[in-house]
C-alpha cells in the first residue's frame, strides 16, 4: 500500500499553488485528484501587484498602470506607479506550478470522499479506487446558494482593426443602466489591437450567455468597434457570500483556495489571496490561516449585505472610486488598506442603508 505525502483534490489555482509553493522544493511524492481536463481551461486572472505576487512576477501576462472605472456620464481614472493591475492566465500559472522537483501523479478521478485511518487518510474516487496519503488539501467549493449574491460573468477576446484600444488603460468596471441590476463591462487590452471584453452582473442568479453576449455588443457599438473576429470566452461564477468549510478536525486536512475563505466576497478577487493563503500556510502550524484580516472581512460583510438588500446600480463603486486615488483604492482591493483609507471609504458609502447594516 503506498501512502503518498500529500493527497491535493482539484487543481484549480490553489491546488497547484499547493504543488509548486508548498512541495516544489521536495522531493516529496503527492497525488492529485482533478474532476475535470484543466487542459481545456484558461483564463485570465487579475490582481494589484502586492508584495507577497511580486514572485511571479515574470509570468505576468500584462501591467496597467491605469484603469478606469465610470458609467456613461462620469469616468474615473487612477494610476498606481509601483502597483500596476496584472492578469496571469491560467495556462501559465498552471505550468508555473507543475514544473517542480517533486513528483507529482494526476488522477483525472472525481474524488467522493475521505477519512482517516491510523496517521493517514483514505482517498475513495468515483470509480471506487482506493488511494492514501499523509495529507489532504482540499480545494472542492460551492460556488452557488440559494438566495445569495454571485457574482457571474461572460467574456470574449476580441481581435479588431489596429489602433482601437488605449493598451496603457483598462476599464475595470463601466457600469451599464440597467433595471433593478448591478451590471458593468470590464476591458482589458492586451495591445492596441486585441481585448478581452467581458460582461458582470452581480445577482442571485445566472443568465443564459446571450444576455452577456448582447451587453458586449451593446458596448462595442457605442465604441463604435462593428467588425471584431472572436478569438476565444470565458465565462464563471464567483460566490460573493462567505464559502468558507467549518475547520478541518484533523490537523492533517487543509481546505484550500475558495474553500477555505481566500476569496474577498464583495469584489470577487480571489487568485491573489488563495497564493498569498498557501503562502501564510507555508509559515504556519496551524493546518488553517486568515487570509483576510478581521476589520476587511468585517467591512466586506457590511457592504455584501447592502448590495444585498439595496438596489445598487454601481454608483457607490463610483462614488468610492471618486474619493480615492489609485494607491488607495487598490489598496482596498487587495485588502491592504490604512486606517485614513478606511475612514474614506466609510464616508464614501450611503450612511444610513450602511448604519442599518452595521447592526444587523
Ligand atoms: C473564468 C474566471 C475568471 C476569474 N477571474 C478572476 C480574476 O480576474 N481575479 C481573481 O482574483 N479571481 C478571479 N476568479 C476567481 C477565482 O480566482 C477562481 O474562481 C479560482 O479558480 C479559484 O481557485 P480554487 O483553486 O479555489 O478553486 P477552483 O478553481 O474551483 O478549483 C477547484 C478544482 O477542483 C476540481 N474538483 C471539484 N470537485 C472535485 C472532486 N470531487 N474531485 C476532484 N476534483 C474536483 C474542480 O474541477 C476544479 O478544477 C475567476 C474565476 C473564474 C471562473
């Protein structure tokens, strides 16, 4: 019977993160169990370049320095200097992380459960294999619930005529009118010729992809952009409500990424924080760390219940757009921000929707 070091269920972001920051120095044999072909994904993910995603930063697909965040009547535009926006596809942070000195085996099984047994755990597969191992990280997370906010979306990577985009600014969120609906397009120019344009709601449920389809074409014809050629989409669902497992019993299991709270709720950031948590994992005894601190997650609660509960169209996100430059309000995003940041962004929300909140 061979127990491995480490048993990783699914390898998304944080299941390879698992591989390459946690082992990839070893020479340590762990297991991977994934569902699905992860060949077939890709996708791109963003994030405000902190200290703990400077490491990677030579697989950064592409920095801004600028982005812009509006409506149809007002766009705000902040710059960061030393805190550019970046996106690393998944294609890349993939083969980042399975290229390590330890040997990894991938099992393309659906894992159905596990449980301990003497000082190892008991891996059962859909097709009733047995496997076993020292460890487990968990990365298996609902993504839907009934009556929360998610944040769901549709994008398409557009090449167009030469000189259409400005690739020195990205719009991070133009929000749309729409009726009872938070709703905006984020663009991201990889040149002056080629864009990922994708369509957000935030809402309780998803929508069939013509919806999103429509509200992309919708924006490129106010751009005036009428001849595109559609290079590849992505689409996914981000819970915007606190996903995060109960505490694992045993110190041996870690629930990982989005299972075990990496994800920032209100925004839908998560690829920098699942890192940042295998990070604080690394560092730590525990088998559990808080990515978020108290006072973020505290906040983050507040402004997901008023989303929640208040017909928000996106003008808060413009209004506190408006009261922070660039440092400030990716400092908010990446959870980083200072006490004087905090106070603005306080004062930046409707006070009394809030207050209510706050002693809900
Ligand atoms: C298209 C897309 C774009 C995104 N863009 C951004 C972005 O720009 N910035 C950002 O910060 N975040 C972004 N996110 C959010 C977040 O970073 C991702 O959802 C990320 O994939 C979460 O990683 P994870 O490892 O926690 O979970 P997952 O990526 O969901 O990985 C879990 C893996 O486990 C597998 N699995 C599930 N059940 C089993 C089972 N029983 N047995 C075996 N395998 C199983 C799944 O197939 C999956 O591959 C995006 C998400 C999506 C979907």
């Amino acid at each position: 019977m061979k127990i491995y070091k480490a048993a990783i269920i699914g390898l998304g972001p944080s299941g390879l993160a698992v591989n390459k920051i946690l082992y990839g120095d070893s020479s340590s044999e762990i297991i991977a169990f994934e569902n699905e072909d992860i060949n077939n994904r890709d996708n791109f993910f963003g994030f405000w370049l902190t200290d703990w995603m400077k490491p990677f930063e030579n697989i950064i697909e592409k920095k801004w320095y600028k982005w812009t965040i509006g409506d149809k009547k007002i766009n705000i535009t902040h710059a960061s200097s030393d805190k550019p926006y970046c996106v690393i596809s998944f294609k890349k942070w993939k083969n980042y992380c399975l290229d390590t000195k330890n040997k990894l085996e991938i099992k393309n099984k659906k894992v159905i459960q596990y449980f301990s047994e003497k000082n190892y755990f008991k891996i059962i597969t859909a097709d009733n294999s047995e496997y076993y191992a020292e460890k487990i990280y968990d990365s298996r997370s609902t993504k839907e619930k009934k009556g929360e906010l998610i944040q769901h979306f549709f994008g398409i990577n557009i090449t167009v005529a030469n000189n259409t985009f400005n690739e020195n600014k990205l719009t991070l969120m133009h929000f749309t009118e729409e009726k009872n609906l938070l709703h905006f397009i984020y663009i991201l120019p990889f040149s002056h010729n080629k864009a990922l344009v994708e369509s957000t709601v935030f809402s309780k449920e998803i929508f069939k992809i013509s919806w999103y389809r429509e509200k992309i074409m919708d924006h490129l014809s106010l751009k005036k952009i009428s001849k595109f050629e559609e290079c590849s989409t992505e689409k996914g669902i981000i819970p915007m409500f606190f996903v995060e497992e109960k505490r694992p019993s045993s110190p041996n299991i870690f629930n990982i990424g989005i299972r075990g709270g990496a994800c920032k709720p209100s925004t839908g950031y998560a690829f920098s924080f699942l890192i940042k948590q295998i990070q604080l994992l690394k560092k730590s005894k525990k088998n559990y760390v808080n990515t978020h601190k108290f006072l973020e997650r505290k906040m983050d609660k507040i402004f997901i219940n008023f989303l929640k509960n208040n017909n928000e169209n996106g003008q808060s996100f413009i209004k506190l757009a408006s009261n922070l430059n660039g440092d400030e309000f990716q400092s908010f995003m990446m959870g980083e921000s200072n006490l004087i940041t905090k106070l603005k962004i306080i004062k930046s929300m409707p006070k009394l929707p809030f207050i209510k909140e706050l002693f809900k």
